[in-house]
C-alpha cells in the first residue's frame, strides 16, 4: 500500500501546476457526484451544502 502510494505521489508531482489542479478538479467532482448518487440529491445541492459549510 505505501509502495503505491509513493508512486502515484511521484507520479502527481510530476505533472505541472496546471494538471495539478486539473486532477484535483476532477477528482473533486467525481466525490461531489458520488455523494449527490449515494445521497439520492443533486450535484448542485452538495456542491451549495459544501459552499455553505466553508463561509
């Protein structure tokens, strides 16, 4: 587990600012979208719960 972890570590800084956050974007939609399925809600209604949360 700590092997694969380190690689994709690695394998994340290897990319540049912009993928970073590219990667980080899409990994931070496909939760949201996750949550609204299990949650049987929409995505924009996770997304207003999370805006609301961070105020």
């Amino acid at each position: 587990m700590d092997k694969k972890r380190k690689e994709m570590k690695e394998e994340f800084l290897k990319l540049t600012p912009l993928q970073r956050i590219r990667k980080l974007n899409t990994v931070f939609n496909h939760m949201i979208a996750l949550k609204a399925k299990t949650r049987g809600v929409s995505e924009y209604e996770i997304y207003r719960r999370y805006l609301e949360a961070r105020k």
